[in-house]
C-alpha cells in the first residue's frame, strides 16, 4: 500500500512541470531611430502523449502573425530586438508549448527631440522597471541599445538609474530571461561606435572590433574568440 501511494505521489508531483526556454535576436541599426512602442504575439499548442500539435517553427510563425496584427506598423516604422520564449508545460498524459515573441517597434526619423516615447517608457515601467526620472543614454549607450557584457552575453539595456549604471535584460545560463543592474563601464555596444574606433574595424592587428565600451572594446581574435581589450 505504501509503494502504491509512493508511485501514486511521484505520478503526481511528475504530471505538472514546467520549463522556460528563450533566445535574443537583435540587428545593427544605422539609421536615427525612436523607440516608439513595444509588439507582442502568443501562440499554444498541445500534444496528447506526445502526438498532435504544432512543431516549433509554425508556433512561433503563428506568434509572430498575431504580434504583426496586435501592433502592425505604419510609415517609416519596423520591428527590432525580437526576443522568443516557449514555456512547456508537462501533466500526466498531454503537454502544452506556450511560444511568446516581442519585439520594439522604432521610428526612422532624422527629427527626433527624444529616442523614446512615453508609450515605450509605459512599457518598461508595466514590468517593474521605472525610467521616467531616469536617464535615457549615457556615452555612446541609450535605452533600448543591443549591448554584450563582460561575459559577452547579448543584453538590451532598459534604463539608467545613475550616471554609472545601467538596467540590462539578458537571457540566461538557463535560458530564462533575466533583469539586473551593471556597471556602464562593463558594456559594450555592438551597433555604435565612439568617435574613434567602429564595429568592423581593426584593432591594432589584435583582431576584429564587434563591440565597442566606454573603457576598451571587444574583438573577435584569428581563433574566432572574442577578447576584451582596453583603451590607451
């Protein structure tokens, strides 16, 4: 009776479990932009012991067709930053897959007073993260930048609460995405350069520049690895 309400137990406690799987895709953005509002898509799908359903790749599809009529662009607008997140979830005899894709809508403008909009700074504030007396960009970094850290993550800079730190999301070890506060000074921006040195450049026959901080820039090597170097 007792290894009857054991395995009983471990049925149970097995039939609901749940994990969080996430990626980050950003491109370079050479033009002037506003960080006009933020896009969102969601798409679930199940299987009954492990049959049915659908596959990854039409998930996200369907995900994304439901971001592009949930917020569809107007004129001189596009979509960046896109960031997808499946959530499965297992019970006894079915599973469901949640995909989830966001993305920033920016304006292409060579009129800008401000690269943010309130309704973008309305959506950061919704998960948390309050930036209104907060400042908007600090060196060659702003609100919504693709940036890599000192571990070379991928990371999207939210806010700054100070001068020297900045509000950075990432995906983890785990592949959950995560939000922390970090050192400016330990971020590098992958699209902009400072004035001197650019993404693509040489650098000192050291390597390639893929990324450019306020204190040295990181550069990928002849071993095809990435290096962080400091200014002179």
């Amino acid at each position: 009776m007792k290894n009857l309400i054991f395995v009983f137990a471990v049925v149970i406690f097995s039939s609901c479990m749940a994990n969080h799987f996430g990626v980050m895709s950003t491109g370079p953005i050479t033009k002037q932009v506003q960080y006009v509002d933020m896009a969102m898509g969601v798409s679930q799908t199940q299987k009954v012991l492990f049959f049915g359903g659908l596959s990854k790749d039409a998930l996200v599809l369907n995900a994304k067709q439901k971001l592009m009529r949930n917020r569809p662009l107007q004129v001189n607008e596009s979509y960046a930053n896109f960031i997808v997140d499946f959530k499965n979830s297992y019970y006894l005899f079915y599973s469901t897959t949640i995909a989830t894709v966001s993305a920033d809508v920016i304006n292409f403008s060579d009129t800008i007073s401000t690269p943010y909009s309130d309704i973008y700074k309305n959506h950061i504030n919704s998960i948390g993260v309050n930036v209104q007396n907060e400042l908007e960009y600090i060196n060659n970094l702003a609100i919504g930048d693709s940036v890599l850290d000192a571990k070379y993550r991928a990371c999207k800079i939210l806010s700054f609460p100070s001068d020297k730190k900045a509000r950075i999301s990432y995906i983890d070890d785990r592949n959950n995405q995560k939000i922390s506060v970090t050192n400016v000074k330990y971020l590098s921006n992958i699209h902009k350069g400072n004035g001197v040195y650019d993404i693509g450049d040489d650098f000192k026959g050291f390597g390639t520049i893929v990324a450019v901080g306020s204190e040295g820039v990181i550069i990928l090597n002849t071993d095809n690895e990435r290096e962080f170097y400091f200014f002179e």
